[in-house]
C-alpha cells in the first residue's frame, strides 16, 4: 500500500530513473575529516576484532574514494547529486551533520 524506497550509495546504475521517481533526496555534506575519522576508525575496530578482510591498503582506497565525492569532476561527487536534483527537478535537502536530521 504504502510502498517506500531507499537507496543509498552515489554510483548507481539506475540514478536517472530514481531521481525522476524519487520524493525527495537527501544529500549528506560530511566535511572531509570526519569522512577520514570514521573510516579510520572503523579500520581500527576491525584490527581489534581481528577482521581480516580490513587491510590497511583497503582502508587507504576506501579513504581516497571518499575524497572523490567532493570532486566536482567524480561521477560520484556531491555536486553531481545536486546537479542531477536540478535537472530533474525532485526536491532536495542537503543534511551537513545528525543534528539537522532531528530538526
């Protein structure tokens, strides 16, 4: 009745088609360095509790793909997100931290 969706992720395959149907995106603006901190830490949780599938070097392209998303030129990046919005004229809201999400 009520069918809802969500996506996450910023490469998907069927981005053209979501933005069209879509009732509103939300974009996360995460500033860099907390991007970094939370993927060291997980790094660092996953060393603790023995998870071999983190190695440092997965951690460091995990690190520089995050980076990416503030590179206007990504297919990936945050302005493409909002440049695709526009386009296609769904409504947006940009969300810079948790706290805005409670407000």
């Amino acid at each position: 009745q009520n069918k809802g969706w969500i996506i996450e992720g910023g490469g998907i395959d069927r981005a053209d088609e979501c933005y069209q149907k879509a009732d509103i995106v939300i974009i996360f603006n995460v500033p860099r360095f907390v991007l970094a901190r939370r993927i060291f830490k997980r790094y660092i949780h996953h060393i603790i509790y023995k998870d071999a599938s983190q190695t440092f070097l997965s951690m460091i392209k995990i690190i520089q793909r995050a980076m990416t998303y503030y590179n206007p030129k990504s297919k990936d990046s945050f302005y493409r997100h909002i440049n695709d919005c526009k386009k296609y004229k769904c409504k947006y809201i940009v969300i810079r931290d948790a706290k805005e999400i409670l407000d």
